[in-house]
C-alpha cells in the first residue's frame, strides 16, 4: 500500500509529511485526422465548443486546439471575445498561454465568439466550464450555468458530447443532460468530469493529475473517455457512475 496520495494540483503528498510536485505525462499523441462527424475513432480529432472562456476555460480551449481539435472558444464578454480573436493573452500569470493562444488564433484553429448556439451546432463537443457559486446562506448561485444549459438547448444535435467541469451538487450534471435532450429533442452524450487545476498552473496540471470521468449511462462514459484521451497526457480515471465522479470532486474541496 503506497503511502503517499494526490492533491488537486498534482502534488503528491506523503502521509509520513511532506509533499513533492508530480511530473507532467510527456505528450504522446500522434499526428490526429479530423473527423466530421467525430465519433470517439483514436487518432482522430473534430470540434468543440468550450462555453466560458475565463481563466479556466481559456487555457482548456487552448489544449485541446494544441491536440488538433477545432475550438469555439464561447463567453458573453464581447469585450473578451475581441481581446482572444486579437491573439493577446487577455491575462499574465499563465505560463504558456500567450504563446499558444497567438498561435492557435493565428492558425484558425482556435476562435472566440459570443454565439453559443452557433458554436454547439458546429460542435461534436460542447464543454461547460462557467462558475457556480455558493452564497453565504448555502444557497447556489448559478446564473452562468443557467445560460449554458440555454445555450446548449439552442444548439444541441444527436450524438453531441455534453461534457460538464464546473463544480456541481451531486445530480446536477443528470439533470442539467436530462433537461438538454428533453427541450431540444436530440439524443445526446452526458459527462461530468471536474476541472482539478489551479489557474497559473493550468497547462501544468493538465498533464500531471489523474482526469476523473463520469457518464450518464456506458455509451456516453466511452465517448468522453475517448475524447479526454484525444486532448491530455495524464491518466483517464473512469469513475462507475456519474455522481462518484460529482461526489470526488466535492469531496477534494471540503
């Protein structure tokens, strides 16, 4: 029995004291073929609609444009928007991301648009990654998530791959699904697989800490695998259900 854990951030913690910062998985992947429509194929890569594109978000985008994957980089700042399609690093403190985001902006492959519905039909993969806040009287403050389940209505086609990383209540990402393919009428993938990186460290941890993933039935756990597979060097962790996958990442912030 091994006595030294993880954190989030992809420290290992040794449960006789002390921590030391786990190495970053080297990269890989080959050479990708784009795929339209992507169905999960490996070695190949389609589109994907990130929906928030703050300090998590943005950097997320920009590693998945860096395995080959299309990338609608969506948020309801104009004024963001403008900044990222400009290819200047909207923020400091990020290594790396100016660097990719001129490139990935320059290329093509990456674009930012305030028009999710537009964004999720062009999409094989929509990804939320907007905040959720708890207020004071434990109540949820979730506007943003809110918007993104409309945004996903609005554009949701069959065989789309919903995926949420927002810290949620368990049973949020079943519901917020649920609700998606009853009000749009398409038959889609669900998947919850929690952000687990620090801003400032992002590119970092991406390639360093385990990726926990949860589906709502054994189809959709096999699609967002694959995809994880497609975009990061780190370990997939296939969780049983999709709530253990909710309950993990709870559990790592209490």
């Amino acid at each position: 029995m091994s006595a030294r854990t993880t954190d989030p951030l992809g420290r290992a913690t040794s449960m006789l004291g002390g921590s030391f910062t786990a190495e970053p998985h080297p990269c890989t992947h080959g050479t990708p073929v784009t795929a339209k429509p992507w169905v999960g194929a490996p070695g190949t890569v389609g589109t994907i609609a990130v929906i928030g594109s703050g300090k998590i978000g943005l950097p997320l985008a920009l590693q998945f444009a860096s395995h080959g994957w299309r990338v609608h980089a969506v948020d309801i700042n104009q004024a963001l928007v403008d900044i990222i399609n400009s290819g200047v690093a909207p923020w400091g403190g990020e290594p790396n991301l100016p660097e990719l985001l001129a490139e990935h902006v320059g290329s093509g492959r990456l674009r930012a648009t305030i028009d999710g519905p537009a964004a999720v039909r062009d999409a094989d993969v929509a990804l939320v990654v907007v905040p959720v806040l708890v207020r004071d009287d434990g109540s949820i403050a979730d506007k943003a998530l809110v918007g993104a389940t409309e945004t996903l209505i609005a554009g949701a086609h069959d065989d789309l791959l919903v995926i949420l990383e927002t810290t949620v209540p368990i049973g949020t990402t079943r519901e917020l699904v649920a609700k998606v393919a009853t009000e749009s009428g398409a038959k889609v993938f669900g998947c919850f697989s929690p952000e687990r990186v620090l801003t400032g460290q992002t590119f970092r941890n991406l390639a360093a800490y385990p990726k926990l993933v949860g589906g709502t039935d054994t189809a959709s756990l096999a699609r967002a695998t694959a995809f994880y597979e497609s975009v990061l060097d780190a370990p997939i962790a296939q969780m049983q259900t999709l709530e253990a996958a909710e309950m993990a990442k709870l559990a790592e912030t209490t």
